[in-house]
C-alpha cells in the first residue's frame, strides 16, 4: 500500500495576545492510497488546523513548531509559499468549509474556476479549460449555467457544489473536505453527502473527511482517527471505531449522537470543556473529563497500544473495555 | 433594456419631488432669515417709504409668503428660475455662465482626490512597515481637521507669494487672450491651486474609506480559496480585492460629491473663481432670494444628477446590486 500522507509528531502552535495555543500537539497519521480517513473531534479539537497545515495554509499568526508533513512525496513544511503555490490545487486540493463567501462576490464564477487551472497549466487552451470545467460541474450534478452566475445567484448546496467541483477541477491525488456540509440545511445536507460519497467511490479519492458530525464519516470514510484537543485519542478502520470505540472519549462522543447510541437512540452528553490549550498538558488530554481517570492519567502522556485492529492512546484501557 | 428605463423613471420621478421639497424648505428658510432685499437696497439710511412700496410691489415682495411662493414654484415649472432683485437681471443669467467653473473646479477636486486616496490606500497596503501607515495617516487626519480656506491662503503663499509658480487667482490670464489649447493650459494653472486645496481637503475620507475596505477585503474567505488555488498575491490584489475594496468607495464619491458642489464656496471665494460660490455668498448677505433660490435649485439638480450616475455605476461594478 502507497502512503499518500505521512504526517509524524506534527505540533501546529498559534500566538494569540502573547500566548502560545498548541491546536495539534505530536500527532502521527498515515493515509494511504484510496483511504479516505475521517478526523473526528469537537470544535476546537485541532482537527481543522491538520488539514490547514497539511496544505500549507495556516493563517499568519499559525506556525509548525515541530514534526513533519510527507504528502505525494513532498515536505510541505520544508516548502515555502511560492513553492507550495505551485504544488497546491494541482496535487492536491481541499474543499472549503464555508462555501458562501468562498468566492469573490464580484466576479463570475466561471472565471474564478478557471484560476485554478491556468494557474497551473499556463499554456492550457481556453476550449480544454472550458470543457474540464464543464466536467466536474457535470460530476456535482450543477448546469453549465454556473459558470457564467456570481455567487450570490446560487443557494448554499449549489456553492458547495461548486466548491467541490474546484476541488476536483485538476484531478487531485489527495483532497480534504473540511466540514463541506455543516453550513448547509438537513435536506440538502444529505444531498451534498451522497454526492460527496458517489465522488469518492467512482474517483477512489483519497484523502481527509474533517468533521464534528460522526454521521459524515460512517457515510463517507473508510478510516476514522478522533481527535481531542489537539491529540489523536483512537484511529482504526471505520467499523471499529463506530460500532466497538474503545476510548473513552470516543464512547462518550458516539454515544452523544442519535443514530450512533446505544440504547435505544439515548444520547448523552460529555461533561465538562475543552482543556486550555495554552497550558501545557502533562497527562492525557481527556483525563479531566474522564470517568476511568486515574494519577497516572494526569502525570503521564499515553502512547499509543494496537489493540483490536486499531490504535488508542490510554491507559486504562483494559479496564475500559470491560 | 426595459428594466433600466423604468429605474430611471422612477428615479428621476423620486429626484424631483424631493427636489420640491429641498426648495420649499429653502423658500421658508429664506424668508424667515432677518432682514429683507428691499431694505438692503436702499440702504441703512431712513429710505422713503414710497421707494420701499414700489420696489416691493415691482418685484411682488408685497404680497402673502404662500401668494409668492405659489408664484415662485409656477415660474419654476416654466423654467423660469426667478428675477435677480439686485442685479436686476433673470436668474439664470446669472447662473448659466458660472456652472461651468464650478463644475471643472469641484469635479476636478473630487477626482483628484478619488484617485489619489485609492493609490495611497494602496500604496500603504503594500508597506511592510506599520511605521509607514502611522505618518500617512496622521497627516491623514491633520489634513482631514483642516479648513479649506486656511489651506487655500497657506497653498496662495507657497505657491504663487514665495514660489511665483502658480497664478493666485480667477479661471484665466486677465492680460492675456489666449485660444485654443493654449487657453485650456492656461485655465490647468489656475486650476491647480484652489482643485488642489478642494482634492488635499477631500482625500482623507477616500483613502480612509478604501484602506479600512481593503483591509476588510484582504480578510474574506475568497482570499483564502483563491490563494489555496495558486493565484499570486499580486494577481488577487489587482484582479480580486481591489474590485471589492472600491465598491464602498465610489459609493462615498456620489455622496461627498454632492458636497464638494457646496463645499467648495470658500474656496472659489479665496481664489476669486468665477464659479457659483462668490454668487452665492453676495445672495446671502443681500438676501437675493429669487437668485438664492436659483442657485440652490441648480446645486439640488446638480447633485441629484451625480447620485443618479453613482447609483448606476456601482450597478455596473457590483453584480449584487441591480437595477430594476
């Protein structure tokens, strides 16, 4: 099996007002070829920071403190902007989360598509660029019409259709969708979501599902890692994790979704908040929120133990799982 | 095509009736104002009686307020903008040869500064320092406390006391006849002073209002995607934010042009323009109200015009806006 994405002891650090936020602390992950692995994890969990630091797209006051990024052979953190400008969107591409004001309001959406591919094929014909970009709209089911629509003229699941035809528009070998259908209404949720899935099995796309919605990655991903402040707590085929989570912190978090829960659609929800992440954690992140805590999770970092066809980081967990 | 006729129309029908308005409210204002023509006419001396009641009654300042402003507003919708008392000529006379250099002044201000504001928003955007802001914008915000007039006579005596460059007064070289091209270079060095007072006075708001919008800009998320796709930084400012950040700014041109046709009275008086301004201000003192009405009605026009025109500009720059 290739491996498309290495990703090994990776810190991701924002300065905020003189403090230092550590949103990824020490993570490993590998995606490989035709995996599509969906990162789990609540708001604030870091999860959104990986995806942004595998594209070379942390926003100014974000940095890689530590570790590296491999993907399709390139050190992305080796890369400067120039150099990732060049590799960006024509390895790789990412969906955005909000679709609505992803586009300049002002200009056609035909032309902006059109950026994606000139950029990066300059010596490209404006008949072959019109016909890929026919393509992949093709491919999210939206009328040629798009092309020549300003954004305000089209819904919240036709942007988001858009969008992902972006993504698509130079053949990708590895594509993150970061929260691609959490702006959108229910219905069209589950529109966009089926698409999303055909896409991946009829392209077998690679690449990352990032979400807080456990209900996206069972529709879409093969693989599952959750995140936690930062850490990855559990990561394993998707079926383990969603019908046998050992963590706590995954138990708790399927168990507070509707379909997922046992026990007759019961949910329930996880005490307490997020750790402060400006602080620096000595133990396990979810210790604090924890019903199987005990000193030694609070003095110590767990390590990952392979234990039924997966990867979890804690230390209880034989008492857990029984 | 039909939509726009039909915008236009309404516009236009929208523009006149508050054009009535302006004027009604002018006319009681006015006339509410202490002092009349008549007695500024004959002069502060114990005039007779008699000439007050014929100047009264020749230029019907004799009869009910409501008579004379029924009589005024009828002669309006005949296109006649009223009798000057003290000139003793029709209103329009008057008017018809100043529009032309107030409009080449306030215009030519406007623009400069229009223009001038946007590059130097630009020009600080592409800074790398903070320091470099900080003096723009601090002479920035002297220059926005400063009087147009105080500058008028400080730009007088650089330029043409101390330096001897530029002429410090009027539209054209008295002494000289010139035609032609020549005359159009000679009216561009008397314009340079009292266009560049008006532009130095105006550019704050615009290079205020484009630097806080490009700022604004530079944070949207569709920076962030077409940086993602490899657009250069150069192309999406060109191409992208700049599109974006000047929409607030050519809607803040139509506003403060308006303004800038009144505005600019001081400075056509310090730099004795023969524009609407000196005209103006001797109408107010001598309470020349047919002529002071004219005058407002033909600013009140004036600026309803440039609405109109900025309205459809940004119509034809932001797809968001239509017409209908």
């Amino acid at each position: 099996m290739d491996e498309v994405l290495v990703i090994e002891n990776l810190t991701v650090v924002y300065t905020k007002n003189g403090k230092r936020i550590k949103a990824v602390d020490r993570v490993d992950l590998k995606v490989n070829q035709g995996d599509m692995i969906g990162i789990v994890g609540e708001s604030g969990s870091g999860k959104s920071t990986l995806a942004h630091a595998v594209m070379g797209l942390l926003p100014s006051n974000g940095f890689i403190a530590e570790g590296k990024i491999r993907l399709l052979g390139y050190e992305i953190t080796r890369l400067n902007d120039d150099e990732m400008r060049k590799i960006r969107w024509k390895e790789f591409s990412m969906v955005f989360q909000k679709s609505m004001n992803a586009l300049s309001p002002v200009h056609k959406i035909g032309e902006q598509m059109k950026e994606a591919v000139i950029v990066h094929e300059p010596e490209i014909g404006e008949t072959e660029v019109e016909s890929r970009m026919k393509k992949v709209l093709d491919m999210v089911n939206l009328p040629h019409r798009v092309l020549k629509s300003y954004p305000h003229e089209l819904s919240g699941g036709m942007m988001q259709r858009v969008m992902i035809a972006l993504a698509l528009i130079n053949n990708p070998k590895f594509v993150i969708f970061d929260e691609a259908t959490t702006a959108l209404d229910v219905v069209t949720q589950g529109q966009i979501l089926d698409e999303i899935k055909n896409l991946v099995e009829r392209l077998s796309l690679t690449g990352m599902v990032i979400t807080h919605d456990i209900g996206v990655v069972a529709e879409i991903c093969n693989k599952i890692a959750v995140m936690y402040a930062g850490r990855i707590v559990e990561e394993g085929p998707k079926e383990k994790i969603l019908y046998d989570p050992l963590h706590p912190y995954t138990k708790a978090l399927i168990s507070s979704h509707p379909e997922l829960a046992e026990g007759g659609g019961r949910m329930r929800g996880i005490p307490g908040n997020l750790p402060d992440l400006s602080k620096e954690i000595k133990g396990c992140v979810f210790a604090e929120r924890c019903p199987h805590a005990e000193k030694i999770c609070f003095d110590d970092r767990p390590g990952f133990v392979k234990i039924s066809g997966r990867k979890v980081a804690c230390f209880k967990i034989k008492e857990v799982e029984e | 095509m039909g939509n726009f006729t039909r915008y236009l129309i309404r516009r236009i029908t929208a523009v006149l009736v508050m054009i009535f308005l302006v004027m009604s409210l002018n006319f009681f204002i006015i006339h509410a104002a202490p002092g009349d023509p008549v007695t500024i006419m004959t002069g502060l001396e114990n005039p007779s009686k008699e000439i007050i009641e014929t100047l009264k009654k020749k230029y019907g300042l004799d009869k009910p307020l409501v008579v004379q402003y029924i009589k005024y507003f009828s002669n309006l919708l005949k296109g006649n903008l009223g009798y000057s008392y003290v000139y003793d000529q029709p209103t329009w006379h008057l008017i018809r040869e100043r529009i032309f250099p107030t409009l080449v002044l306030t215009l030519t201000g406007s623009v400069v500064a229009f223009i001038l504001g946007i590059y130097l928003a630009i020009w600080v955007s592409h800074l790398r320092q903070r320091f470099g802001e900080t003096i723009v914008s601090t002479v920035n915000y002297i220059l926005y406390a400063t009087p147009s007039f105080w500058l008028a006579l400080i730009l007088i005596l650089i330029f043409s006391s101390k330096l001897k460059i530029l002429p410090t007064s009027g539209m054209y070289d008295l002494r000289a006849s010139y035609h032609g091209f020549r005359k159009f270079l000679d009216l561009l060095r008397h314009l340079i002073l009292p266009a560049g007072t008006l532009a130095l006075i105006q550019l704050p708001i615009f290079y205020r209002v484009t630097r806080t919008s490009i700022i604004q800009s530079e944070k949207e998320e569709y920076v962030t995607t077409l940086t993602a796709i490899g657009v250069s930084k150069e192309k999406l400012f060109k191409k992208y934010v700049l599109k974006n950040a000047i929409l607030p700014t050519v809607t803040i041109f139509g506003i403060t042009l308006g303004f800038s046709i009144t505005g600019a009275v001081l400075v056509e008086i310090v730099f004795a323009w023969p524009g609407m301004g000196r005209l103006m201000f001797d109408a107010i003192f001598r309470r020349d109200y047919q002529l002071l009405l004219g005058i407002y009605f033909l600013m009140a026009v004036l600026i309803s015009i440039a609405m109109i025109i900025t309205d459809i500009l940004i119509a034809i720059l932001d797809p968001r806006i239509r017409i209908t």
